[in-house]
C-alpha cells in the first residue's frame, strides 16, 4: 500500500470545506445569517483570514467573526433544488 497516497488522501478528508468557499466569495454578495438569530448581514466579501470576514455593507464595513456564522450564501447564485 502507497504510504503517501494514504496521507494525501487523509489530508484532503479532515481540510474544511469552508477553505475553498469562502475564497471565491471575495468580490462577491452574500447572506449571512448568525448564529445568535435576528436579521442576516448582506454585504460584499472584501477579506477574510482565519477568523473573521470583512464585509462592505450599505451602512459601511463589518467584522464578522466565523464562529458566529449559522450559514453563508452568494447572493446573486441562484439556489439548486428549489423551485417556487
């Protein structure tokens, strides 16, 4: 057995899917609703490191920490599997 396989495969199986979404929300529109309940934050992704998200939203800039989001969505990508 590939020794070095395994590993790669591993790895690939314990790295969170949130390190290749939230890249390619940078620049882009989102909903985010917070775990603590009340109104989602909509605003546009400018950064984000480790722990938090910058967001420009229309009142100006805001921190949002990552531990505090129940769930993120783009904006202008249009739900799969719904149908109104």
């Amino acid at each position: 057995m590939d020794t070095d396989l395994v590993k790669e495969e591993a790895k690939s199986a314990t790295e969170p899917l949130i390190e290749g979404f939230i890249p390619k929300l940078v620049g882009k529109k989102v909903i985010i609703h917070l775990t603590s309940g009340g109104q989602p934050v909509t605003g546009t992704v400018e950064r984000y490191n480790p722990y938090e998200i910058l967001l420009q939203t229309t009142k100006g800039k805001l921190l949002v920490f990552k531990h505090a989001i129940a769930t993120i969505r783009q904006v202008d990508e249009p739900m799969k599997g719904f149908t109104i």
